[in-house]
C-alpha cells in the first residue's frame, strides 16, 4: 500500500486532502507543521509527501529544500498543493524540488492524479 505523508497546517485542509487519499486506497499520515514533517519523512520514509507551502515556521519551499539535501529524504517525490498559483510560484517550487505543483483549489480527481503520477 501506497503510503502519502500530507503537510499541511489548516486542519479542514488537511482533513479533505486526506480523506481524499483513504477513499482511494492510500495509507495516510499526516503533519501540522514542517519541521514535524520532516521528522516524519525521515523515520517513516512514505512513498510520497504532500505539503502545503504556506505555513508558519518553515515554508513548504524550504521542506523541499531541505528533503531534497538529506540523503534519507532526497528520493522521496513532493507535490506541492498550495494557492499560490503565479506561473513563478509554481517554477520557484519546481525549483526547489517539487515533482509535481497543483493549485488550491483542487478537485480529487486532480489530487489523486498528482499523486499517481509521482508512484508509478
């Protein structure tokens, strides 16, 4: 079973991403902040990770960053899922790591087509 780790700060955003993955097969766990997240992927290494990149603290920009520079974390794909949705958001994102970007907000059929894409 597929397992996705779903950064996201919002719980009722992490609630919907989540229920959304169950429905369609996915083992789920999840992270409020990314610094947590960052602990999680390293202990748990999930087959993908989801995060939102505006959250206080660390940004989801610099999670990936900072996945993409661990040895443990480096291989794991990321789908940013975030409102930012200037074209330079999302090449900033890619930049910084990201496999896939989609843009709040989303319909489930996007986000599970996302998470497809990075598993196959």
């Amino acid at each position: 079973m597929i397992t996705v780790l779903v950064v996201e700060d919002t719980p009722s955003e992490r609630e919907l991403i989540m229920n959304y993955l169950r429905e369609n097969g996915y083992a789920v766990m999840s992270s409020a902040n990314a610094k947590d997240a960052l602990n999680k992927a390293a202990q748990y290494l999930p087959d993908v990770i989801i995060t939102d990149v505006v959250m206080p603290g660390m940004n989801g920009y610099e999670l990936c960053r900072s996945l993409k520079k661990n040895p443990a974390t480096k291989k794991l794909p990321i789908v940013l899922c975030t409102s930012k949705n200037q074209a330079l958001d999302r090449l900033w994102g890619m930049r910084q790591g990201a496999d896939v970007y989609i843009t709040k907000p989303f319909t489930r059929e996007e986000l599970i087509r996302a998470v497809k894409s990075v598993c196959l």
